[in-house]
C-alpha cells in the first residue's frame, strides 16, 4: 500500500512528487533502531558494571550518564549527519530523513530529532510520535516539526512526467481558468493518462469520459468541441505544471523607487539649486570659443 503523495519545491524552484512514509513502516524502522540502541546499551552497562570497582562512584556515575546520552542522542544524530537522513532502521525499511525543501538533512536538524527523540520515543513510549504523526498530512511526529523535517520513501515508485501539451490546444489551453482544479482531480488525471495504455478499451474510454467531465467543470473555458478526452486531460495538465513553475521562478517585485520623473517625486526631492558656471575664456578670433593650453 502507497502512502501519499506530497509535493516538494527544492531550493533550485523544482516540484518534486515523494512518497510520504507510512506510519507502520515507521514504527518498524524505530523499532529496529530502539532494538539497536537497547543491545549496545545493554553491551555498555555490562561493561561499565565490570569496571566499577576500578573507579569511584562519582566517576562510574558521570561514565554512565555520558554512555546514555550517547546511545540515546549520539546513535540518531551521528547516523543521521553521516548518511544523509537514514539510521540503520530506515536504511532496512528503505526511508530516509529530508528537508522540507527536498534538500539532505543537516546536523541542527539531526539535533532537533535526536533531542525530541528522547521524549516522545523514550520517555513516553512514542506515543506522541504516532499521534502526531496521523494527525499530520505529512506524517509528521514531533522532532519533524520542530526540525522541519519529512520522512519519504525511497522504495516508492518513480512519478512519471507530466503529458507533453498538444500543440493544436496550446491556444486554449493558455486561457484556462484553473483555479477550480484541486490536487486531486488532477493526480487522477495523470494516473489515467500514465495507466491508459495497459487498460482495456472500452474500459478506458469510460474512464477517460467520466474524468473529463469532472474536470471540465471545474475549468473554463470549455474545450473545442469534438476534441477527444485524452487530449483534453493532457493539455490541462501540462498547462497546470507550466504554471506551476512558471510562478515559482517568477522573480520576486522589486520596490518601486520613486524616480524625478515623477510628480510626487519631485515634491520629495526638489531641485538643486544651479550654481552659475565661470565663463570660459574666450580667443581674440572667435568669442567664446575654447583655447587650448599651449
């Protein structure tokens, strides 16, 4: 079972469609973590409890309060940083920790999880993790909102493009009003058109019926008449995604600064006052003309 389908803008102004990972799928990969965590804790306790009659019990006190911090905090984190957002649970279940922007995970973000980790895993048993995370649309928990931070798949199946534009609607598809199209008519569209070709005719002409009709009404205006559904669907879509892109790497407006061209400009700034220039001197065989140095 897929999870959903959420898009994310990276920092180069690219939409990319990830798949957001389950929450059992997550709670599998904790669970190999806490599993880890607990074996070499257990290994280190074992340990320090052979050696603590070499030292005094301040020392094996503060040794074992530095182990816990490192096998609670220090196994998310270093692993975290050091492959790029995976843990050796997420690198069995194939997830991995990004950006809200699709970018790697960085050290401060690591932090944040690994700090949150400690509560709502440990602490509470990781109950707010999992509550957190249904309720979020993004399947959240709550080292992810403090982090910014998402959890995908990477196992997931690649998205394919979107249709190219018919050239015989381009003109009509450059006049669409899509401000009634939601995400969700438009991803049904696209996963019709990706799947039309391994359908069943007769199956498929139904399919592509009934989705056009949903999406005609929520555009205007209407297609030509007698243009076929396919090509409907792919000249909205491909129309939507220019868009897209085409308001994301849409400069931002720069501030009007007011010029002395302008009235109210010339209110702000009034004219200096000219300062009379000295007259140049002037040859005995044409006034005012200029003399060069000899």
């Amino acid at each position: 079972m897929a999870g959903p389908q959420e898009p994310v803008v990276t920092g180069d102004a690219v939409i990319l469609d990830v798949q957001i990972a389950q929450v059992p799928v997550r709670a599998l990969s904790a669970l190999i973590d806490v599993t880890v965590v607990f074996i070499c804790y257990v290994i280190g306790v074992v340990l320090w409890a052979a050696t603590l009659s070499q030292f005094d019990s301040a020392l094996s006190a503060a040794v074992l309060i530095i182990f816990t911090v490192l096998a609670l905090v220090g196994y998310p984190l270093i692993f975290e940083t050091a492959t790029r957002g995976r843990t050796l649970g997420k690198m069995a279940m194939g997830l991995r920790v990004v950006s809200d922007d699709g970018g790697p995970e960085r050290f401060r973000q690591a932090l944040f999880r690994a700090l949150a980790g400690v509560i709502e895993i440990w602490m509470l048993t990781g109950g707010p993790a999992v509550i957190c995370s249904l309720l979020s649309p993004k399947g959240k928990r709550i080292g992810d909102i403090f982090a910014g931070t998402v959890v995908i798949s990477e196992r997931a199946p690649r998205m394919s493009p979107p249709p190219p534009m018919p050239p015989q609607l381009a003109w009509w598809a450059s006049s669409l009003q899509l401000s009634g199209l939601g995400s969700e008519q438009a991803e049904l569209a696209r996963q019709f058109l990706s799947r039309a070709p391994q359908l069943n005719p007769e199956m498929r002409d139904q399919m592509a019926h009934r989705i056009t009709v949903d999406i005609v009404t929520r555009i205007s205006p209407p297609p030509p008449p007698g243009t076929p559904a396919p090509l409907i669907l792919a000249a909205v879509l491909a129309e939507r995604h220019r868009r897209e892109l085409g308001r994301m790497q849409a400069p931002a407006p720069q501030p009007a600064w007011p010029t002395f061209a302008d009235a109210d400009s010339r209110n702000m700034y009034p004219p200096l006052p000219r300062t009379p220039s000295p007259p140049a001197p002037s040859s005995p065989s044409e006034p005012g003309a200029f003399t060069p140095p000899s």
